[in-house]
C-alpha cells in the first residue's frame, strides 16, 4: 500500500511538473511579440525576368564604357544578360548574334533620376493626374509605384531614345511626396514587371515655392520658414519612432506602438536605406537642405532641377551630392531666375562632382543624349571642352550612382547587366538616333526592325505606323 501511494504521488508531481513547464512554454510562446515590420519590407516585390536571348557582339564600333573611356575600334559582347567583356578582337560563342558597329557608338543604357512616366502618363487628362497626393503638406506614406500605368505609351518612345532604366517620382507639391520607385525601361501588364529588382526607393522632398504655393491657402506652409519647420517636425516624428522600432524597424516590437507607413519611410531614410531626393531651385535653400539633413543624420543623394547648383558645386562635391540638372531650363519662375547655362558644366568640374542630365519631362526623356550635348556646347563657349566619354557619364553612370544601382548597371563594365545603346554615330550630334537597344542583353528595340518595336496597348488601333519610335 505504501509503494503504491508512493508511486501515485510521483506519478502526479511529474505530471504537474510536466504540465506546468508546458503552461509555461505556452504562454511564453503566446505572449512573444511577432517580429516587428521592416521599414524597407516591400509587400509589392519585383517580378521583373530578363528575357532570354543569344549571346550578342558588336564589332569595331566607338565604345564609351561610362567610367570616362573611350575605346576605338572596339567590341561588346553580351551573354546572360552581362556585359561579358569589353576590348578588341573579342571571341564569340558560335551562336551569338554579330553587330557590325563599324562608323557606330555604343553606350551604356540611358537611365533618367527624374521620370513621372507611369504616374503623369499621356494623354495628359486629369484622370491620369497621379503624380500629387496633394492632401498634406508631408505624404510620406505614399508610393509612386502605386500610380504607375504601365500602358503609358511615354516608356516606350523613351526606349526609342536609349532609355533603359529610369526613377519615377511623386511630383513636388509636397514637403515630401512619397517614395519613388526604379524601372526598367520594358513591356509588362503590372508595374511589378518593370520594377528594377533589389532597387533602393528613392525619397522625393521638395523646396522652395512648390509645397508653399500648394499649401499656402491651405493652412500651411505659407513660406519657406514654413516649409523648414514642417520638415523638422516630421523628422522629429521619425526619429522618436525609430528609437522606438530600432534600427531598420527590426526590434522587437513590444513597445514600438501602431505601425505608421509615413515614418516608416522618413525612418529608413535616417537609416540609409531609402536615397533622399530633393527639388530644390536656391543655392541657399539646398545649403538649408544640406543642414537639415546633418541635423537629423540622413544624406542627401541628389538635388533635382538646382538652377542655382553651380554657385555651390564645391560643397556638393565635398558632401558627395549629385546635381540632377536641365541643361538650360531657366526663368519660368523667381526661384528659376538666376539659372546658367554653363550650370551642369560647373557642376562636373570638382574632382569628386557628380553632375546629371535628368528630364522632369516626357518629351525630354527622349533625348537626354541631346540635352547633355547642348550643355558640352555651351561649356564650349565658357572655354570648358568636355569631351564625350565625360559627358557620357551625365546620363549612365552618375544617375546609376544617385539612385544606388551602379553595381548593378550604368557602366559597361563586365558583370553588369548588359543594358547597351547602339547609335548611329556620336550620340552627342543632332544627328544622333538609337539603332537598337538591349535591355539585359535582350535586343529590345530595334529602329529597322518593325517586330522590334514595342508599342503599348493603349496605342494598338491608334493609326501609329512607326511602333511609338521619335
């Protein structure tokens, strides 16, 4: 009787025993927080897939790799979607296709920092007027991405002018308009399609007249001192919830409170990992722009349109800034009066300048090779001669830099992806006119080639006989 009382005893302590640590398990488990969101989780990630195509070489043409060379009497070869190699006498597989680039240029793909294709589409009707969430002053919850029609017929007359990948930004009646997004320039039904795959977004702010304009009559910002204080307040916002989320908005999650989409935003900016782009006109409102940003620990990649860029080119080189300029747009308002033609130029000048050709425009998007050579025309007369294989980087390389994609593209560098122009001769001419333009080594367009010539489904029926190409 004894032993088996005592076996009834320990058989019961092991019981509670065993099913207090499973009450404690369970309610450990069922009180652990969920991993907070990321700030730069994407729930609307890429589907983008390069097309398949041979291998592809041009031969014996004038090469600007976008990294300031230029190689005469040169040859590309593409493969899997990378530039494979760039030299002379260079070795194909047998299936590859040849471009004879004899009297020819090659470049790297075009790539515009400053798009509203998609989200400003054509025809240009207020049902397509996508770009403004002109609701407050700060909108940073907002992406453009959300707004872009794929069917805008723009992306492909910009694909006619050498345009592989391009950012398209919120437009500037905001404080901050959203984020932007990076495309590449290719056919698809969905903006995932063309979503260029692991880009950064890109932050859109704008200065200056725009938001005070927009604002003004209602209720605010009514000024630039205005303006100043809406972007402090933000950014204070921001920080207190970034201290509460942790770094990158991986804590743990417990305290961090309601998740915000704004701050989520102006928070992965303060981090890195969202680029900050500014529409600032006044060389003294970017140098305000450049403090604010010390005083809340973020960098600005590029200020967009800067007429006024050239009277701080050193500070913007010394601080790793881009200029992402018009070659020549000037006066169409006060904050515009005091614009130069010479600005790009001087721009580019320091050693570590990095100046850029972007467009703002769905019609200057297809030429930017044009826009750039206008600005080599009028340094010309400044007594600068800047030559093509420098000026080649304003449309390639430096964009690629500004919107954190040039490990990936902008170069003809092996590795890369082989997004290349073929021209029919110096692209900086007003003779200039994109051949064929390869996307990922696709041949993508094709000027002489009708099949090689996309046109949107939007176009289809509209009486084009060119396929869209200028």
């Amino acid at each position: 009787m004894h032993r088996t009382l005592l076996a009834a005893i320990t058989a019961a302590i092991a019981t509670a025993l065993a099913t207090g640590c499973a009450s404690t398990d369970a309610a450990t488990t069922s009180e652990s927080p969920a991993p907070a969101a990321r700030f730069t989780d994407d729930p609307y990630p890429s589907t983008y897939r390069a097309i398949a195509a041979p291998p592809v070489l041009i031969s014996g043409a004038t090469v600007l790799t976008g990294s300031g060379e230029r190689l005469d009497g040169a040859d590309v070869l593409l493969q899997d979607g990378k530039v494979v190699a760039v030299g002379s006498g260079l070795a194909a597989p047998a299936n590859a296709t040849r471009v004879d680039g004899t009297g020819k240029w090659v470049t790297p793909g075009l790539i515009d920092v400053h798009s509203h294709l998609g989200v400003y589409p054509s025809p240009g009707a207020s049902a397509h007027s996508d770009g403004n969430e002109a609701t407050a002053p700060v909108t940073a919850n907002v992406w453009a991405e959300h707004s872009v029609w794929p069917q805008d017929p723009g992306f492909h007359t910009a694909l006619a002018g050498g345009v592989t990948s391009m950012q398209v930004l919120p437009g500037s009646a905001n404080l901050v308009g959203g984020r932007g997004v990076t495309l590449k320039n290719v056919s698809a039904t969905t903006m995932q399609g063309m979503k260029f795959p692991g880009a950064p977004w890109g932050l859109k702010m704008a200065c200056g007249e725009n938001p005070k304009r927009v604002y003004g009559q209602k209720g605010g910002p009514s000024t630039r001192m205005g303006n100043v204080a809406g972007y402090r307040a933000a950014f204070i916002d921001a920080s207190e919830y970034r201290k509460k989320r942790g770094k990158g908005g991986a804590g743990n999650g417990k305290d961090a409170g309601k998740r915000d989409l704004k701050l989520d935003t102006l928070a992965a900016a303060m981090d890195g990992d969202i680029l900050v782009h500014i529409h600032c006109y006044r060389a003294d409102e970017m140098a305000v722009m450049l403090d604010l940003a010390r005083e809340f620990g973020f960098k600005v990649s590029a200020f967009h349109h800067g007429v006024e860029a050239y009277k701080i080119a050193d500070r913007l080189a010394a601080e790793g800034v881009c200029g992402a300029l018009w070659a020549d747009w000037w006066g169409f308002k006060m904050e515009a009066f005091d614009g130069i033609q010479e600005n790009i130029a001087l721009v580019d000048r320091p050693a570590n300048g990095c100046a850029i050709v972007h467009s703002d425009s769905s019609e200057g998007i297809q030429r930017l090779n044009q826009e750039a050579a206008k600005v080599m025309a009028h340094a010309r007369r400044a007594g600068m001669d800047i030559p093509p294989e420098r000026a080649i980087r304003w449309i390639t390389q430096n964009p690629a830099k500004a919107m954190g994609i040039l490990d990936r593209t902008g170069t003809l560098a092996p590795g890369k992806m082989a997004d290349v122009v073929l021209w029919n001769g110096n692209p900086f001419s007003v003779y200039a006119r994109a051949e064929q333009v390869y996307v990922d080594g696709a041949r993508v367009f094709d000027r002489n080639d009708p099949t090689r010539q996309p046109r949107s489904d939007f176009m289809l029926g509209q009486g084009t006989t060119n396929g869209g190409a200028p």
